[in-house]
C-alpha cells in the first residue's frame, strides 16, 4: 500500500567531496531597480561571503551547506531584505519567507510569513532535513519549527523598523528597499542546492506569501541546475518561474541564459509588467545572472576564476 508521506529524511553529517575540481558560487541580494539602491556596504558584504563560501567548496563542503550559510550570513547582516533587514507590511509586522532546495536528493523546505525567526532559511532547512513536509506557514507553522529548534528573536527590538513606501521613487530617502537574498551553488561532487530568503516585496499586506518559498517560483534545484529569483513575487508564482527555466533548457535545449532571458525579460517584464531578476547555474558550468530592471546584486566565484560582486547586467 502506498504511504501517504514520505519516510522522514535522515539528516546526514556535513560530508567531504573531492571527485571534482569544478565548483561554483553565485550569490545575489536583490532586484536592482536603479544604480544608487547599492551601496559599498553591500558590496563589501557579498564579496566577503562570497570569498568564504568559494574556500569552503574548495575544500569540498557540500553545496547546500554552503548556499544556507551565504544566506545565513545576508539573513544576518541586517542592510538586506531578509532575516534582520527585512522590511515590514502594511500593519508594521515583519513577515519572513525561505526556501531551499537540494539538487542532488530533490527535498525541499520552506516557511513563510513567519514573524520570529532569525534565520529563516535555516528553518526551512530544518523543514527539509527533519519533517515530511516541505511547508509550514504563520503562527502555528511557526511554532512547529521553533519545537523542531529554530532559533528566535524578539522582533521589536531584533528587526529594523523600515516602512517601505508603496510606489517606487528616485527619491533616495524614499525609495523602497529591495534586497531578498539567494545562492546557489555546485559542489566538487558535482551537486548542486539552491535557496531563497526575504522580508518580501514593499507595501505587502498582512499574511502575504510571495514567491521566495515557492519551490518552482523563486528557488529550484535538481541535477542540472540551480536558481534562485528575486522580484515582484506574484508573477515568479503565476508563471512558475523557476522550474520554467529549467524545464525550458533542458525541454528545449537552449542555453541556460536563452531561456532565464526569455522568462525574466518577455514573460515576467513584458507581459506582467513586473519587476524581477534571477541567478541560475547549470552542472555544466553556465553562470547566468537575468533581468528587467537595472540589474541584481550578485557575488560570483568558482574554481576557474576569482570573487566578484557587482549589480550592473549589461
Ligand atoms: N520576491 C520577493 C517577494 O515577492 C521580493 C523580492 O525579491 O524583492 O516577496
């Protein structure tokens, strides 16, 4: 007889792998939507994450290990739009959102609109590593999480009071802060993991979940490639944007950047009308970086070439 779920996955320690010399990090903190939303700060920090992340796959550390510390660390630093940066909704509440996504096995976990965590992509892991399921979300989902040793925070105190305006403006002190963070990384065993983190989109209402714990939206692993989707959340969701890329690459065998292209810049920017940036990696070693606004904030180091940050595309 069939099983209703899936056996709980064993969580297994950290392993080493060195069957390859090829390994790659591509990181990226958000949508750019003009030049002047990036700071040296947040160049600094990318750099910085980048260049630990690419010594940790060099000594062959596994991919996911590495995608979840990168976003821990942007979770951390408190200048993005995830874990302490992220900013609040409509009623003044933050409302986290994770996922991640291991390549190699296919599990996934996520939590959404999640008000007390501060790490959320680590939950989402514990969602993936220690739970059948692969989402939890709000107050109860939260708990469960909590019970399964997600780490808390007083939200008064820990996050940033960052209202954000509900149109988009040049006006510097006005401007709506972008900022969701990703990585996704490929591993000396030839693995890959994929994830995603942030506070969510600007002048969301309460109990909004967008596409950052969407598996298939914003975040997608499996053994070709990896992705990760920063934007305007509902139109990743609608058009499944994520796991369209890929199945466009591989269905179609076009080039990884051909198709993340054709989703971001015609469908998503075209069509919708909505702002929104991706970073892919395939296991062959395409780097791709997509997107209809100005740019995305992106770090980017492999075993071919040395770290990189930057958020200009063309
Ligand atoms: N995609 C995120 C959301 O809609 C926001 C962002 O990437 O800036 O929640």
């Amino acid at each position: 007889m069939l099983a209703l779920l899936p056996p709980i996955p064993v969580a297994t320690a950290a392993e080493s792998c060195d069957a390859s010399q090829s390994y790659t990090l591509l990181v990226h903190g958000g949508f750019v939507e003009y030049a002047e939303e990036v700071e040296p700060r947040h160049i600094e920090l990318i750099r910085r994450l980048v260049g630990e992340g690419r010594a940790d796959l060099a000594q062959g550390n596994r991919a996911l290990d590495v995608v979840v510390d990168a976003i821990v660390e942007m979770e951390d630093s408190g200048i993005l739009d995830a874990g302490k940066g992220s900013i609040v909704n409509t009623a003044g509440v933050t409302e986290t959102d994770a996922s991640v996504m291991d390549g190699q096995t296919g599990e996934s976990g996520a939590v959404a609109a999640m008000q007390r965590l501060k790490n959320p992509i680590r939950a989402a892991r514990l969602v993936m590593e220690k739970t059948p399921h692969v989402l939890f979300v709000g107050t109860t989902g939260e708990k469960t999480v909590i019970d399964l040793g997600a780490e808390i925070v007083e939200p008064k105190t820990y996050f940033k009071e960052y209202v954000a305006p509900p149109q988009p403006t040049r006006d510097a002190s006005a401007r709506p802060r972008h900022g969701t963070v990703g990585a996704v990384a490929l591993d000396r065993c030839g693995h890959l993991a994929a994830g995603t983190s942030t506070g969510g989109w600007p002048g969301k209402l309460p109990g909004r979940v967008g596409d950052s714990p969407i598996v298939g939206a914003s975040t997608f692993a499996n053994r070709r490639f990896a992705l990760s989707a920063t934007g305007l959340g509902e139109s990743f969701i609608k058009r499944g944007a994520t796991r369209d890329i890929a199945a466009r690459a591989e269905y179609l065998k076009l080039p990884l950047q051909t198709a993340a292209d054709y989703v971001i810049k015609e469908l998503i920017g075209g069509e919708d009308r909505a702002a929104g940036a991706i970073i892919a990696i395939s296991v062959d070693g395409e780097i791709v970086l997509s997107s209809n606004g100005y740019g995305i904030l992106f770090g980017h180091a492999s075993n071919l070439t040395p770290v990189e940050a930057g958020s200009k595309l063309d």
